[in-house]
C-alpha cells in the first residue's frame, strides 16, 4: 500500500485524522474552560501515554421529574476519592475540591441536563511517559465530560456471572483501592472472558484465592440475613456506592453487615448475591458459575435495598440529603 502524504490544508481548520466521537452534550470542561464539545481536540502523538498515569472518576446524577432537579450522588466523596488517587500518582492538586464541584456543577448547567447522567473527571500528565518527574511532581491537566446514562434501578433485571481465570491486581502492583486507568487492562481481560462465556460480568478472586470484586463494581452477598462483603485490602476498590448501601442496609433496613474473607464457596451457596457501584448501582445476581442464587428475580433483602437506594438517590425521600448535591 502506498502512503499518500497528506499535505495542510489551505484553510486554518485542522485535520481530523479520526472521526470525533458523537457529542453526548454540547460542552465539556477542559483544565478550568468549559468547550464545546466538537472544538476540544489534542494533538494525535499525545495518544496513548498519559493513559497510562491517567486517574478519574464516574458520577451519576439521577433526573427527579417531579422535581425539575438534577441530583449528583455523593459528589464530595467522589473527589476526595479523585485527589487520594491523583495523590497516589504524584500529581499536584491543580484545582481545590470547591473548584472540580462548581465545575461539575457548572457544566451540568451548561449543558441543561434534564435526564440520569455520567460525569467523567479524568486527571492526566499530557506528555509523561513513563511518570519520571526528574522536575518534581506535574501538574495533571483534567477534563470533565458526562453523557446521558438511564438508570437501570427498579427494572428486575438480574446477572449471571462467572468466577474469572484472571487474577485481581494487588496492592503491592498496581493498587486496585485507587480509580487509575490501568487498573483497567485487568478488568477487561476478565469481562471479555465472562461475556466469551455467556455471562454478563466476571467475578475476581485475589491473590489468595478470595473473593476481590468484579471488573467494575463491588460484590456483596447475603446469607442468613446477614449482610457480608470483602474488606478493602482484598484488593478492591473503596466503592463509595458499596459504602452507601452497607449504610442503607445496616442503619435503615436494619440488616447485619459484615466485612470478612469471602470464600468462592461462599459465593456458591449464597441466598442472595448483588454487586455495586456507579454505573452497575444495584445488580442483583441469579447465578455464579451455573449455580443459582435464590430464583430469577432479586432476592427480597436486594429488593428492598434497591428500592430505598432508587428513592435516597433521585431524591424521592429526605433521608441522606448530605449525599445528593442539586445542580
Ligand atoms: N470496583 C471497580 C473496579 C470499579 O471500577 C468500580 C466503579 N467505580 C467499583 C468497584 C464501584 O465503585 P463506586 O461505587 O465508587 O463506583
């Protein structure tokens, strides 16, 4: 095949080498500008690289019609979560926590969100390579994006899954407590596996052989009324929808929780099996490995807490205001 130079055009407009991705909204928020969506290029050679160092986080906010309100779900903490991992990576915190929430915040408005949405904030080192700062620590530029993203509460759905062959990183390689795009690679492998294998999500066994977490989301099983999850050092990330429900189930639905070692055994004779997390919120759980957990619909104790964590995060019910910031 032969290369055809492709020479500037006359005109000052650049040349995309690839298509843009379809605008989900209108704007984003680029390193305190917020831009319109079709005008925030980057050069092509900074491909790749600053994936590498990259750490983010996935929000959602959930659309109360009744109320014309959007409301962002523990927006604080995932911050805070942000700045442990951009600290983890030795970035310097370019933008004070009030900063990234008004630009959240800002940009939900800019661009007139009246539906469930994802929002992105991503930190990265634009031109780092392998993450040496001889000059000491970079600064990261950040970008915020969001897309339209329906919430799948309340709709029955239940989840086949399937122990991993892929072992979950390690605190001691590559932390999984941390939001950091390379954690990533590892999650991948195992939900392509899962999928290959008729299943809708994996589920990680650590080092040790115990139950870590899945691909993008917390596991969580229930037997004999109690409530039981991993610890964090199981290697997993610190889910803060995992912390919500454990809240949920423990204060308000007045079930046991308990954190311990989680056998694989265990997964196979659970009565009730859910995972969590931002984008997965409440999925209950019908099978592990053709073993199947309670019938094809929730289990009643999933049931309940879905229903409350579907009323605390659209804003049906004034309990836990402090974690609902209204746009
Ligand atoms: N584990 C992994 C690997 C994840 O990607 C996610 C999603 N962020 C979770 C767990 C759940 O975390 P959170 O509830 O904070 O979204």
């Amino acid at each position: 095949m032969v290369d055809q130079i492709s020479r500037p055009a006359e005109s000052a407009t650049p040349e995309l080498l690839l298509p843009a991705p379809a605008a989900p909204f209108p704007y984003l928020w680029f390193s305190g500008r917020t831009v319109p969506w079709d005008a925030a290029s980057v050069h092509v050679s900074l491909v790749g690289w600053p994936a590498v160092n990259a750490v983010f986080e996935g929000i959602r906010g959930y659309w109360n019609e009744r109320q014309g309100a959007l409301h962002i779900f523990r927006l604080d903490d995932h911050i805070a979560r942000l700045e442990r991992s951009m600290r983890l990576m030795r970035m310097l915190p370019r933008y004070s926590r009030a900063e990234l929430t008004d630009a959240v915040l800002g940009l939900c408005r800019a661009n007139e969100a009246r539906e469930d949405v994802y929002v992105q904030p991503l930190a990265f080192v634009a031109g780092s390579r392998a993450g040496n700062h001889a000059e000491g620590p970079p600064e990261p530029e950040m970008v915020i994006t969001m897309r339209p993203t329906e919430s799948a509460l309340l709709t029955g759905r239940t989840l086949r899954l399937g122990v991993s062959s892929w072992t979950r990183i390690s605190d001691d390689v590559l932390p999984p407590r941390i939001k950091a795009m390379p954690n990533y690679a590892n999650s991948r492998l195992a939900s392509n596996e899962a999928q290959r294998h008729g299943y809708d999500a994996p589920v990680f066994l650590n080092r040790q052989g115990k139950v870590a977490e899945s691909s993008t989301s917390c596991i969580v099983i229930v037997r004999d009324g109690v409530a039981i999850t991993p610890p964090v050092t199981e290697s997993s990330l610190e889910s803060i929808t995992q912390a919500s429900l454990l809240a949920l189930l423990s204060d308000e639905l007045k079930i046991s929780v308990q954190e311990r070692v989680v056998d694989r055994t265990d997964l196979y004779t659970a009565d009730e099996i859910f995972l969590c997390g931002t984008s997965m919120e409440v999925g209950a759980v019908s099978e592990v490995d053709d073993y199947g957990i309670g019938g094809s619909a929730p289990g009643p104790i999933t049931a309940r807490l879905e229903r409350l964590f579907h009323d605390v995060a659209r804003g049906e019910v004034p309990a836990r205001t402090a974690w609902r910031t209204t746009v």
